[in-house]
C-alpha cells in the first residue's frame, strides 16, 4: 500500500515573492522540487502548486486539494522548497508539522531549511524559522500598505480592471478613458434615478432592455472572468450593482482610494472602510456626470421612499416639500378611494400630532404641481431673456443672505461650544465634590448622566453645524450654472422629476390667511438651486391671488432687475 501512495512536491507564489526575483517562480520551484526526488529516490511523484496566493491564507485551491488526499491516505511525503511555500503563519504551519502530519503518517521535507521529519533534530529550529517567516509577511503587508497608500495618495488607480464604465488607455498604463458603451450605460443610470427611480426599479429597467450586466460586459469585451460572473444570465442585473454605480465617485473624475482593507495580514476578509479615512484625488480622468448631477442624484436617493402599489407614479416633491412654519415635510395623500385631482399634500407634523402642535398647510398635489411650473417658466425665460441683470440682481441678494445666515451660525456654534466648555468644567467639578464627599453618590450618577447626555447632544451637533457653516462659505450664488441650465431648457411643457430636482433645492409650503378657505391667500417659497429663493414683492392695492408664487410676473421680474 506504501508503494501506491504519492510523494507530492508542493510550491507556492504569492504577489510579494514573485517580486524578489525569478527563484521563486512556479517553474522554477517545479524544477528544484522534481530533481531533489529523482536524486533521493522519489518515484511516483505529483507536483501541485498555489500560484499568486499569499503564504497567511490557507484557502488555496491545490493546498485543499493536498489535505483532502492525505485525508483519503493516499499520501507519502510532502515536500517543499523551504518552510514559507507551506505558508507564514506561525500557529497554522506549526500544528501541520508538529501535529498533523506525524498523526497521518506524512512524511515531510523542506529542502533548503534542512528540515525532514523523518530526522527528529531537524524539526528542532523549526518554531524560530515559522516565527520568522510569518514577521516576514507581517513585514511585506505593512510595506505593501505603505506602498499602496503612496499611489492612492498620488491619485493612481489601485484596481487591476477599469471601473464599469471606462476601459484602459493602454494595456500598459493604468490611465483610464470612457468606454463609450457602457459610459451611455453610467449615464443612463443616473438619469433614471435622478427621475426618481430607485436602484431596484433601474435594475428591473435595464434587465427587460437586455443591457449586459457590467460583469457579463467585460467578459464579453476581454474574455477575462471575475467574481460574480454568471454567463447564463447576461441581462440580470440586481440593486447592489445598481447603487456601486451610484455611490461611485470615479464617475466624476475622481479617483477613489482605500476604500477597503483587510482586518490583518492574516485575515484577507475585505471591509469598507469608513468615508473619512478614504482617499479621494479629484480630476485624475474624463468625467462622466457632472457634479450638479450627482448633487442631484445623492439628494434624490436620501428622500426616496417606497411608492406604494396604488401610486401610479413617485412623489416628485419627495424631500423637496416643507412647512414653512414646523419644518417638517410635507406628506403626500394618495388613495385608491379618491380621484386624482384630489391628492394633496399636509404638514407631517399636523397628521401625527394634530392642530395643538401645528396646522395641515394643505395644498393639492395639481396645485402645487402648476405653481411650480409657472415660477419655472417665469424664472428660465428671464434668466435668459436679461441675463446681465439678471446675474447682478441674484449675486447681490445672495451676498447679502449668506452673510445673514453665515453669522446666524457663527453665533450658534460659538454658543454651543462655550456650553461644551462649561459641561466639561461641571463634570471635572461634580467628580471632585463626590470624592471629596460633598455630594452623595446617587447625586453624581444623576447628574452626570444629564451632563453627559447634554454633551452627547452637542457633540453631535457641533460637527454638522460646522459642516453646514463650511458649506456656506464654500458656495456661492452661481448665476452662470443656472442660467447656462435655462439655455438648455428653452421650452418647459410639462414638469417632471428631473427637472424638479435640476432646478429646485426646496419647497416651503405656508398656511392660508384663512383656515378651511379655498379663495384666501397661500404663499409657497421656492429655493432654486444656485441662485436661492426669489422674492415675491407686494405692491400697494395689489390682490392677493389664491396661491401666490416667488415671481408672479413679468413686471415682477422687471421691477426687481431696474
């Protein structure tokens, strides 16, 4: 039975090896292994080999496939070049060699170590050699860490493969350009979810268009498979690959790096790293979407709520609509039970707290819809029609109201800050009193959980109002944005979700000057993207309308750039 049994030659290359030089490679390891037998008496000889797998992952195919037969003990010997082919992780290759081979009756050799287990004093220096070949791999992973952070620093593209969307500018360079088939792909993509579509629906979309899924796409374009390839379903595309489009800022121009890691040089589980430790270099490449469209597109999906079965179509207003006096959304009312002319929108905070806390602010969906479209109209056809004054007017308000709002904040954070100051004083205080025992230990427990939740409160605040506050002094009225998006848009028929999103940041809705009137007076701001809110003047003996929109006039607008 001895006789039958193998004597296997095993190599193995990882990515790290192959860079030290061609004495490591797979042939050559071969070539070593195959004349050692042949000297030493070795016959009925197998070579099997993991090539490109690192020595700390025991997860490699013939590796499996070497312990499945020592399990079946069709094994004899199994020999190695040296110790770090069998692999570099210490405890791992020790209870091989101490443990596991000596209970299956495995014969094993390392050539070079002078190992042979067969020679009790050979295994002797083996835990130093394992401990050093495994501070090897720790050492390789941290200089490959160090290497790949250096690249992604300089904006470099760390993946093998052109993200979807691009293909490479030449087979030797990791530059990048669009691939004008699956680019219009990409487009699409944001397009429809900017429309309002969410990612599963925009799967459903392209999976009945038949558009080959991105892995199916590069299959068929390089012949080269990957993870997650299915060649018997080309079209079926899901919402996970929908939404890594979607939150892909490569599509920008930009080059996303260290995005994952691995938890150790052990481990090689990938996990997302979160945002603030990722590297992002800005305009490495040719964009695809601008960065209104993605503004857009990011805005859309953080509103977006399942449209129920009954809804012929997705709120367009959804995350967009306000009360003007609580703040909160406004909610859209859809039935099966009432016609659509009377789908109407009433204030969140109304419909779960009722009248005591705030009032409906009602406004019907087709209203709402037709102010909207009026002021649109209005406000394109002048931007265009006086473009000079039109920019003068628009920067020379927003001036004004970033400087309001800029202080209004300032004010707020400094407040919150001196509060932050003042806790952390009265805790430092509360703790000396309660060792010295001036207050009672119930006392502290009390107390200082309501300075640590206040704390906690600010510390959460302050971050997002600093945020805010950068934003502001960042941005600027962009006249040219919008008016450049009014040329394009020379003739609005109808509104539609992209262009509600394109052109409007938010919706205020107000209460009518009446309750329960139809006729009374109802205002509705609205905040255009780029150039804000347009005023609505009010002349002496003017009368009110039924819904009193930003701009209701041509000698409104008029008036406003004399």
């Amino acid at each position: 039975m001895a006789s039958q049994k193998y004597n296997l030659l095993y190599g193995r290359l990882s990515q790290e090896d192959e860079r030290q030089g061609e004495s490591n490679s797979i042939h050559n390891q071969k070539i070593f292994l195959e004349k050692y037998a042949e000297d030493n008496g070795f016959d009925n000889t197998i070579f099997l080999a993991d090539d490109g797998y690192s020595g700390t992952n025991f997860e490699r195919p013939s590796w499996k496939k070497i312990i499945a037969m020592i399990e079946r003990d069709e094994v004899s010997t199994l020999i190695v070049k040296d110790l770090s082919r069998l692999g570099r992780e210490y405890l791992q290759v020790g209870q091989y060699t101490e443990l596991y081979f000596p209970e299956k009756g495995v014969r094993f050799i390392a050539v070079n170590d002078g190992v042979d287990s067969l020679v009790e004093s050979s295994n002797d220096f083996n835990p130093i050699r394992n401990w050093a070949n495994e501070l090897h791999a720790k050492d390789t992973s941290k200089k490959v860490r160090s290497v790949k952070r250096m690249q992604a620093e300089r904006g470099e593209r760390l993946g093998g493969k052109a993200p979807y969307g691009y293909k490479k500018k030449a087979a030797d360079t990791k530059d990048i350009v669009p691939d004008e088939e699956a680019a219009a792909v990409v487009k699409r993509i944001f397009d429809l979810c900017a429309s309002g579509k969410g990612p599963s629906q925009i799967a459903r979309i392209l999976t009945a268009e038949q558009v080959l899924t991105p892995a199916n796409y590069y299959y068929r374009k390089t012949g080269a498979s990957h993870v997650g390839l299915d060649t018997t379903r080309p079209y079926a595309w899901c919402g996970s690959s929908v939404t890594g489009i979607l939150d892909n800022k490569v599509y920008l121009g930009h080059m996303p790096g260290l995005r994952t890691t691995s938890l150790s040089y052990k481990n090689k589980k990938l996990i997302r790293k979160p945002e603030s430790e990722q590297l992002l270099v800005e305009n490495t490449h040719e964009a695809l979407i601008t960065q209104g469209q993605w503004d857009i597109v990011q805005d859309v999906r953080m509103h977006k709520k399942r449209t129920p079965k009954h809804m012929d179509a997705p709120n367009m207003f959804s995350g967009l609509a306000f009360c003007a006096d609580c703040g909160k959304p406004m909610v859209l009312y859809r039935a099966s039970t009432i016609k659509e002319s009377q789908y109407c929108f009433k204030c969140y905070t109304y419909g779960k707290r009722g009248k005591a806390e705030c009032s409906p602010h009602h406004i019907r969906e087709q209203d709402l819809m037709q102010v909207v479209l009026d002021d649109l109209r209005r406000i394109t056809h002048f931007a265009r029609l006086k473009e000079r004054q039109f920019a003068a007017y628009i920067n020379q308000k927003n001036t004004l109201e970033l400087r309001r709002e800029m202080n209004s904040l300032q004010q707020e954070l400094d407040t919150m800050r001196r509060r932050s100051g003042e806790l952390s004083a009265l805790f430092k205080r509360l703790y000396e009193d309660n060792v010295l025992g001036r207050v009672t230990n119930e006392q502290f427990r009390m107390l200082s959980a309501d300075y640590n939740a206040e704390q906690k409160t600010l510390e959460g605040s302050i971050p997002e109002k600093e945020a805010r506050l950068e934003k502001l002094k960042a941005s600027a009225a962009n006249v040219d944005a919008f008016i450049e998006k009014a040329k394009r848009y020379t003739t609005i028929d109808e509104l539609t979700p992209e262009l509600v999103r394109l052109f409007i940041q938010r919706i205020e809705i107000g209460e009518r000057s009446v309750k329960y009137s139809h006729s009374a007076m109802q205002s509705i701001k609205i905040v255009y993207r780029d150039i804000g809110a347009m005023d609505s003047p009010m002349q002496p003996g003017e009368q009110e309308p039924h819904i009193a929109p930003a701009i209701r006039s041509e000698e409104d607008i008029i008036r406003l750039l004399a």
